[in-house]
C-alpha cells in the first residue's frame, strides 16, 4: 500500500482514508444502528431491579420467561389482544390499500379516458398532505359521526394512500407491457379479468413491495390510534405500550413489560425486512417510503 | 370507471371530507356561560380562530422549535448521511451491501417504539451510555434545557433514518458515469479530493430532495417528542406543530381552534412537500 514513487503518491489513498480507518470508521456506525437495539434484548432479560442494579450492556439473572408470562398476563392478557390489532390493522389495510393502488395504477397507466391527467394530478395533490396532517379533521369528522373508538376508525383511513397509486402507476408501467393487456383483450377477457390474471401477476414483485412499505406505515402509525381511541381493547401495539409506558412512571413494576413488549413489536417489521430485503430494495430505488 | 372508484372514494371520504369538515368546524367557536355550567353555546366567529391561532405565541413557537431543531438536524442528519455515504463508495470499504442492509434496520422500527428505547438509554440508573456522556462531558446528565432536548429527539430521528438516506445517496452514486470518476483519477485527483469535487455535485440533486424531504418529516415530528417528554423536562406540550394541534383539540377541548390550527399546518406542510416533488421533477 506504501507508494514511494512521486506517481503513484498522488493517487494513493491518504492515511487518513487507509482501508482500516474507512472499517473501523463503518463499524462505528454499526454498532450505533445495533446496539439500541442489542440493549433492547438484553434489557427483556432482566427484572426490574436488575435493570436499574446492573450495567446496561451485560446480562444478568436472566429472566426472559418470567418477562414473558407477565407480558401476556399483564392488566387481564391485553398485550397479545394489542399485537392482533396491529396485526389485523396492519395486515387487513396493507392489503386492501395495496389492492385499490393498483386498480388506480393499472387504470391510469393501461386506459385512455378524457382528462386522464388531469384526474392524475388530483392523486399527485393528495401525495403533498401526510396523514400527520389530515389526522385531527378525521378525528373531528368521526366524533360528528359517533366512529371514534371503533375498528374502523383506525383501519380505514390507513386505506388512502396517494402516493401508492403514483408508485402502482410506475410499477405498471415498468412491468406490464402494454402488448400483454392488449392480447388480453383481443381474447375477449374481461378488463377485470386481465387484471387479475395478467396484470397482477407480472407487477407481483412492485406488489409486494408496496404491501411491505404500506404494512411498515400502518405498523408504525400512532398519532392517528391515539387521537380515534380510548377503548384500549382496540389498541395496537404501539399505542398499548406508550399507555403501559406512562403507567411506569409511577409503577415501576411496569418496566419490564414496556421493555419486552417493544421487543416483540419490533419483530415482525424487521423480519419482514431481513427475509423481504430485495422487495424493499426495489421500493427504495423507485422512491418509495413517505 | 371501477378501477379508479376505490381509490377516489376512501381519498374523498377520508382526507377531502375531513378537510372540509375542519374548515366548517374552524369557522365556529364554543363559549361556555360564565358560570362554567349550563353547557356551551356554538358561536359563529368567522376566520376569528384563524387569527388566533396565527397571533398564538405557541403555535408560531411550534414552528420556531422546528425550525432551531432543523438547523441543528438537517446539517448533522445529511452530513452523517454523505460521509457514511463516500466511505461505503470509497472502494475502501469491507462487505457494503451488508452495511447498507444493518444501516437501514432501524428504520423500520416504529418511532414511538424508537422513543422508548431511547428514553431508557436517556435515563440515569438505566443507561450505560448517560455515565459515557458524562464522563466525556464531565458535566452533569440533563435533558431539561432547548439544545439538550433537541440533541436528544435528533438522535433518536438520525438513528432511525440515517440509513434511509445512505440507501439513497449510495444509489445517486451509482448513476455516476464510470469514465466521469476514471478520467478525474487520471488527472491525479485523489479518494478525498474526487468525493468532494466530482461525487458530491454529481448528487447534489439527490441531497437537495433529501433536506426538503427531511424538513418536511421534521414538521411532522410527534411521537418521539411526545414520549421523551416525560424523561427531558425541555420538551414542552405544544413542542411541535402536531402537539400544539393535539394539546388544543384534547387538554383544552377547542376544537375549532383545534382545526384552524390543523388546517394552517396542512397548508404549510403542503406547499413544503410541493417544494420537494418540484425538486424532484415529476
């Protein structure tokens, strides 16, 4: 690695940018991604005194199964009823709102109609209001409408989803060829038909893609399930452990159960991450997320 | 046109209509009878909760916070992100794919559930990292002042999201012509001296949507200010725009201006996000 010649000097790597500086540099920041999340599982080891009376990063009495069976029982077993929630929340309105983003994005990339784009903008304007802000008029509009702290208070707003349709309209356009749908139809299938036996199946990969990213939001939602209920048999899981969480700081016995119960909330997303890995990979390289 | 009904039909019922109902409900006012009892009488005051809201010390605070914490965020988030960025495309570095991968993880852990983690690694008693900091500081651990309380939602928002812009700019990298960075190489330009000059303006579209993007989440901020409240006393309930929207509408139960001020934040964060699609040029 040491060039002596005056050449090469110029075009060798400074000190400062040795390949072992750049590693330790890079490991560095990985150990700042994991070790939040290491501390997590260490912590969902211990009781509650031994979360305060021993060092953070080292394990101790290990208690995981007592953290356990006390999560699940906790305020008559409401956490795994939480996790359902999400869960159905999650799964039900990713599929839904995957399913009316494509009918939208096929529509708009394989039909003519009048007006076309300017129908298509509509949907670009509705990409500029995040939910964050569209939130509390819901919230307003349910109450009139005596929904809040109902299922579907929270499940059916997490159906709009603008920027899906733009994303369902590039994935359409990028993996149906226009010949396919065509040939469809000169078979004398119906535009339905074509789409679920043709179209969908060719855009499967920007399907699940979307899916992913839309389950990902709803998962991580909590602004919205706070502001619709109080009825905390509807909760999901993120707004059980922000109740549990304010519950801790009078009654520290609730430590463990706020510790361990973000452990198991956090499971699903990254396994869907890490086995998914490639799907999302594809949302990043066409711009999805936010 | 059964394709596209679905989705205009849950966008109309669940975001136009709503809107339109905040617009209705921010023209009217309640004013409870003097006495506290009697039960409140809906009064019409025009764009009376709009001047309100506009001339409310917390609300424009809101927004003052937002923007003192971007000017502390955006330059830490989007430099950790270009730096972490150039060494990984170094040619230096061991095993990239599987970094971008381990950078990206936190990002898919909910914010709140973020808040949480770091509310404890905040906490004295709790935390090995608070006896690190102080150690290194050799002050005493607090989170009650402005500037500590920003430090520690930004690092709660830049663990969550720094890996989402490595993905990013690492991707912009790549559109980079090969012969554009050999030919800098053969004129003796060296690691540094080619990220700098050749790499960084190549991206620089890339970095311009990602401040903007990132000011925009910025606005959105919530959760993680809401739950690192309790533990960093500096953080106060009408923080930002979405708690002074959620303060309104549930402690003090003015729902008009509730909605006056909801409305304001969604045209601001609008024509913010109109900013970032007009940069990225759809």
């Amino acid at each position: 690695m040491s060039a002596a010649g005056g050449r090469d000097a110029a075009r060798a790597p400074s000190r400062l940018l040795s390949r072992g500086a750049v590693t330790v540099a890079l490991l560095v920041v990985m150990a700042y991604c994991l070790f939040p999340l290491l501390w997590l599982v260490i912590a969902a080891t211990k009781d509650a005194a031994d979360l305060t009376g021993t060092y953070g990063f080292a394990f101790a009495d290990v208690n995981f199964a007592d953290n356990v069976s006390t999560l699940l029982e906790r305020d008559g077993g409401i956490y795994p009823r939480w996790f359902v929630n999400s869960l159905v929340y999650a799964g039900v309105g990713a599929a839904a709102s995957t399913l009316i983003c494509f009918l939208a994005g096929h529509a708009f990339d394989k039909f003519d109609f009048r007006g076309k784009e300017k129908v298509f903008g509509f949907v670009l304007i509705g990409v500029l209001v995040p939910g964050a802000a569209t939130a509390l008029p819901l919230y307003l509009l349910a109450s009139n409408l005596g929904l809040v702290n109902t299922f579907w208070a929270v499940l059916l707003p997490g159906l709009v989803n603008p920027f899906g349709v733009y994303l369902a309209r590039v994935f359409a356009h990028s993996y149906t060829p226009y010949e396919l749908v065509e040939a469809g139809r000169l078979d004398g299938a119906r535009e339905f038909g074509i789409f679920f036996r043709i179209a969908v199946p060719s855009m499967w990969p920007g399907v699940v893609t979307l899916f992913l990213f839309s389950f990902n939001g709803i998962w991580n939602n909590f602004f919205l399930p706070l502001l619709m209920l109080t009825d905390r048999d509807l909760f999901p899981v993120a707004l059980g452990l922000y109740y549990w969480n304010s519950q801790s700081l009078t009654e520290a016995d609730y430590y463990p159960s706020v510790i361990t119960g973000s452990l198991f909330a956090v499971v699903p997303v990254i396994l869907l991450f890490l086995f998914l890995q490639r799907y999302w990979r594809a949302g990043l390289g066409s711009g999805a997320l936010k | 046109m059964p394709f596209l009904a679905p989705f205009f039909l849950v966008f109309g019922v669940f975001t136009i209509l709503p809107l339109g109902y905040a617009a209705y409900l921010s023209l009217f006012s309640e004013q409870s009878s003097g006495l506290g009892f009697g039960g409140a009488r809906t009064v019409f005051v025009g764009l009376g909760n709009f001047t309100s809201v506009l001339s409310d010390a917390d609300f424009l605070g809101s927004f003052g916070i937002i923007g003192i914490y971007c000017l502390f965020y955006i330059p830490l988030m989007i430099g950790a992100a270009l730096v972490i960025t150039l060494l990984l495309d170094s040619g230096l570095a061991v095993g990239g794919r599987f970094l971008q991968l381990v950078y990206y993880l936190p990002n898919v852990v909910p914010g709140l559930i973020a808040a949480i983690i770091w509310l404890y690694l905040y906490t004295p008693g709790i935390s090995p990292l608070v006896d690190v900091v102080e150690g290194l500081s050799g002050a005493g651990w607090s989170l009650a002042s402005l500037p500590a309380s920003i430090v520690a939602v930004a690092n709660v928002t830049i663990w969550l999201h720094v890996g989402y812009n490595v993905v990013i700019f690492f991707a912009a990298l790549q559109a980079i012509p090969r012969e554009t960075l050999e030919a800098a190489r053969v004129d003796g330009a060296g690691q540094v001296r080619v990220a700098l000059s050749v790499k960084l303006p190549m991206i620089r579209g890339a970095i311009g949507i990602a401040v903007l993007m990132t000011i925009v989440g910025a606005m959105q901020l919530f959760a993680e200010p809401m739950l690192l409240s309790s533990r960093a006393p500096g953080i106060d309930s009408t923080w930002t725009p979405n708690m002074y929207v959620y303060q309104k509408a549930f402690t003090d139960h003015d729902f008009g201006v509730a909605a006056a001020a909801a409305l304001v934040f969604a045209v601001v964060i609008g024509a913010a996000s109109w900013g970032a699609t007009r940069a990225r040029r759809w």
